[in-house]
DNA sequence: TTGAAAGCGGTACCAG
DNA sequence: CTGGTACCGCTTTCAA
C-alpha cells in the first residue's frame, strides 16, 4: 500500500493524503480523520526510501566501530551507550546505522557516510587528544556530538561526558580516607583522553593529601582482563605492594581480581579495590556489594541525551555547540575493604 | 556532485556513466576508463537514497534489540556478533541498522522495518523456544537468519549456532575427568533456544557417567553478576557443595567468583570454574590461564557467517534454507583446578 | 555503444 | 481547503 493507492482509494489527491497526514494544518479536519483512519486501517506506512529521497534528509543517525587490534564494541560501556542513544532514536523516527570498519578505514567512512547521504549526522567515540577526526567532521560538513572530549580539538563542538576526573577523585579520596596510602591505578590508554581525566583526578586527590604518584603504581594498558592482570601482578610483586586499587573497567577489573586471587589475597579483606563502570548498581538493595563503583548507568544516560543533542543539531546547524557534563553514580559496598594492615 | 553534473561534465548521459561505473558490458571501455578516472578525481559517490528508491531494496540490514528488564545488547557476545556481522556488511556495501525498541514493540518494530521498506532483512536474535518471531518474520515477507535456533518452530528457516550443547558436554567431562561429582550449572534463562542445549549437554555428560542431575546444583536465572552471585552462594552453602561450576557466561561468571572468594575459598584451588563463553583466548600464550573456557571468537565468527548467509537469501529469497553450527572453541588452563577435596 | 524518458514513492510549491 | 506538477538522484527499459 502506497501513497497513491491510498489516495486513490479514498477520492483524494496524493497531496492532501500526505498533507492529512503529516499534520499540515491546511487540511480539513473531517478529511484528516477520513484518512488517518483508512491508513491505519490498511496499515499503510510511508516508504522510508522515498522520504528520503524527497526530503534530502537520511533521518539516520551513524556510528562508526573501528575495528581491528582494539576491540572498541566488545567494551560493555560502549554497549551501554548505544543502548541509550537507540531508545532514543527510535522514539524519533531516526534509525542508527552502525557501521564497523578496519580501524584504518575510520576516516573513508565518515566521508563515505557522508557524501552517499546514508546519515544526517555522527555520534563520535573515544575520542583522544587532539583528535583529528573533529576537524575532519567540520571539513566534511556532518553534524556531530563528541560521546567524551577531545582536549585540544581547536574547534568548537557539542559533547557529553561522564565526570571522569571528579569519579576517579572521589573514589580516591574514599581509598585514602580509609587510610590507604599506597594505592594502584589501573588506567586505561593514556592517549585517550577519557584516562587523562582519571588520571588527573586520582593525581588531584593525592596532592590534596600532600601525597604525589609513585610511577611504579600507576599502569596505563588497554582496558583487557589480561593487561589489568599484568598491572596488578607486576604492582603486588613491588617490595612495598599497593595496598588497595582503583582499577578504569570492569573487564581489567576481571584481570585485577585475578592477580590478587592469584596470590592468596582477598579482595576486601587484604586489598581494596575500586572498579570504575562496573555495574553492581542493581546490587544496591540488600545485597553484599564488595567493591565501590561507578556505575554504568549514567553512561546510558548519556547515549540518550548524547542522540537527542545530535537530533537537534541536525535540525539546526548552526546552533551554537552545546555540552552536558554527567556526574556518576557512586556506590559504597560494605565489604569495599578496610584500613591497610601494613599501610 | 551527482551523476547528472559528472555526466555533463563528460559530455555524456547520466545514462552511460551509470553504466560506466555500475561495470555494465555494454560500455566502451574507453569510455569507462574515463567515467571512472573522472568519478575518482571528482570524488563522486552515488547518493544511498537515490539507488535505494531507484532499485527497490535498501541495502540495508536489520538487528532489532528488545530492550527493558533484560538488556540484551549489554551482553559481550552479542556485541561480537555485531562486530562479525557489521564487517561482512562494510565490505559488500551494506548498512547495519539497530533497532533499540521496548521488548513489548519488537513484533511491531519487525512490521515497520519491512513496510517502511527500511532494510531487505533481519537477523533473529536471542530465540526461545517455538518463537512467535519466526512465523511472523515469515508473514511479513522479510527474509532472515536466526543466530541460534529455535526449537519448536514449526517452519523452516536458516540459522547459525555455535555447538552449546557440545561445549557444555565437552566441559562436564573435563571436570568428570578430574574427579569431580557435585558440579554446579549456572545456566542462563532455560526459556531460551541455547540454555536448554547447554543444560542437555551437562545432563547428557553426567548420564554417561551413570550421574543423574542433583536439581539443587542447577541454576538457571538471567546471566547477570546478581543472578551468579546468588545461585553459586546457594550451591555453596549446601550440606554437599559443590566442587565444581559450569558457568553460562561471563557476567554470571564473576557473580560466581565472587560467591567463592566471600566464602574465603579460591577458584582453581578450592573450586573449579569452567566459564563459557568467557574470552581468555587471548591469554592462551604464556599467561596463567586461571579457567577453562569456550571462547567467544566463534561468536565473532558466527556473526560474520550470518550476516553473509543473509545476504545471500536476500539475493535469492527462495533459496533452501542453510544452516551451519559451530563448534566453540575450548580452552584449558595450566591451573584449571585439581580434583576435588572431598568429592 | 549511447541517449531519451519513464519511473521509484514521496514532498512541496503554485494555482485554483 | 484541495489538486496538479515538478522535482529528489539514480536505474532501467526502449530506441536509435
């Protein structure tokens, strides 16, 4: 059932059908009902190809997953993200488009993307310091919001972010207040610029103790169950070993909790340890929650706010960048670990 | 630029230079060279919404995700499937659309892909058993592939699995073999296709040996840490624990060890822990693999054989329907666990 | 081997 | 308030 048929079959012009119903105010109401009725009654939907073509606009929303050594998808933050910014597509009529590239090839996609008109504008992932896909967006003319920040982007753009520094902070302050003084990092790559940001916090939250960072106890590696295991063996092997974590993803996490296992310590009991994005939010109520986290669900929070500020900067591009800065959840579990025994 | 600039800019009919770069036959080769030297320097890419309405199919694929209670897309296997299947799409020119939709829409998101004209097909995810999605893909005349199958659907259709009920088999007999008896099984929602497979190869490896299931050592809940935590917490404060778990996933997974550590016992000295579906593949050389596991990296592969087995229907929609398991990866680790204490 | 012209299924401008 | 008509940018007969 098309357009036309559905005029035809109720006397009227293909005009005023689409008129009726895409709500113009121009038509009369009578034969608005009239036809709202017969397309609901014959299931009629407007083909998706055709609008397109007609109105030049995609009413499609990319996101591009470079793919190769990194691993971007498997990370269940980005899951999470997506999941959020979908909802929200779907509410308006915006279909996602992922698409999946050899980590190369990130840049041919975009213009790709582009110039074939499959989107109307790009979600950008992980961004790094002075990333050079912000000026590239810019030059090829595609709306775009920034999931994370770029430092040192000299252009303009619209973001959301989780409070990355201030989460890693607090956390920090929570492990020295216990009375840890030794404490590991298990950052990720600190090319991204996501890690700086922690980074940056749990070097804030040393300082305002007097207390500066030990190079031995700080590891940046891909957020992997293997590298947080490595970091973490290598930082328990010291002379003097870290007597508690703060460790940037659920999957090192994984890898951390191993070490530790690994050499007859418990966790929460003999080290404290603080995974970031994990998601034992739903642990909260009467459950033993081990370990204190950030959780992941502001990252959904921000996949939604994230595809409505790209919705609107489609429909208006010249709409001064905007940016939104999400504070995340903290949870304090009871067993999150005591004062160190030898600290 | 379009194709009618480029062709007026060669002093030729959009006609030709179409064919020219579409490599119709009929072309003078001379002629082509030309159209495509030209279309290269000009950078031309033909519009996506154009051909889509021109040609009739959307090139485009859809993955519809329920979401709500249960969140499916945070699950790490399905965000490697996507990744398999979103690379054999780049590469053929297709668009990966996801559809994030309340898990009480996801009949009416199927309807409204296909008469939206939206995508030329699906790929089925997560089935259950007699899966109303099936008969309905049918009805509304919108190819597809299932990843997994669906027992109890009564009409044909194509699918890709991984070998569940193989692996769990496989598992169970590795820790028979090391002398265990009272094995636990974490298992998924047995509501689904895949769950009630892993339980019948755990089932089937027990009866072998002349062992019945022990219900009390049975789990079968969502595939969350919570869920893990719970059911391996309960086993463990059995009169009889077990010595053993056979976990679904690697969510649940570390619900499970953290159940072990609380009880001041340690995986792979205390208890052995087989994880599925966990992705230690990458620490096979040289690390200390802690747990044996079935890989995720025939998930991967999973996903890229669907997405081209989809395809392929959608080339030639009445095609037999094609099927293709595989088997999942096993991998054993040098500290897997040693025979029970007192099994 | 090339080109003219009629769609594909809508939208939107201009008349009436 | 309604209808005729010219696109949107490409594909695909049909003629030349």
């Amino acid at each position: 059932m098309n357009l036309k048929e559905l005029a035809s079959k109720l006397g009227l012009s293909p005009t005023t059908v689409s008129r009726a119903l895409n709500g113009y105010p121009e038509v009369n109401e009578a034969t608005r009902a009239r036809v709202m009725a017969a397309a609901k009654r014959h299931n009629y939907r407007p083909n998706t190809r055709a609008i397109r073509l007609a109105t030049g606009r995609a009413m499609a929303v990319g996101h591009v997953i470079p793919v190769a050594t990194r691993h971007e998808i498997v990370n269940p933050v980005f899951a999470d993200f997506i999941a959020g910014a979908g909802e929200s597509y779907s509410r308006n009529g915006y279909d996602m488009v992922l698409s999946v590239v050899p980590d190369d090839a990130e840049e041919e996609a975009y213009r790709d993307l582009r110039s074939r008109g499959a989107v109307d504008g790009v979600i950008l992932h992980a961004p790094r310091m002075d990333d050079p896909r912000i000026p590239l967006l810019h030059e090829v003319g595609l709306p775009f919001v920034v999931h994370g920040r770029a430092t040192g982007a000299g252009l303009p753009y619209s973001w959301v972010d989780v409070n990355n520094r201030r989460a890693f902070q607090r956390a920090t302050e929570f492990l020295l207040d216990l009375g840890h003084t030794r404490i590991g990092l298990v950052n990720g790559l600190e090319f991204m610029d996501f890690a700086i940001r922690r980074r940056t916090g749990f070097a804030d939250a040393l300082a305002a103790r007097g207390l500066s960072i030990d190079p031995d106890l700080c590891a940046s590696d891909e957020m992997t169950e293997v590298a947080g295991f490595r970091a973490a063996s290598a930082m328990l092997d010291l002379p003097a070993p870290p007597t508690a974590f703060l460790v940037a993803s659920m999957i090192s996490g994984m890898g951390v909790r191993r070490a530790i296992e690994s050499r007859g310590l418990r966790m929460g009991r003999d080290v404290s340890v603080i995974i970031h994005d994990d998601d034992l939010s739903y642990m909260k109520n009467g459950e033993d929650v081990p370990i204190f986290t950030a959780t992941r669900s502001s990252v959904r929070e921000a996949g939604r706010i994230a595809a409505e500020m790209l919705m609107l900067r489609i429909a208006q591009p010249d709409a001064p960048p905007e940016t939104r800065l999400l504070e995340a959840e903290l949870i304090i579990g009871q067993s999150t670990g005591p004062a160190p025994r030898n600290g």
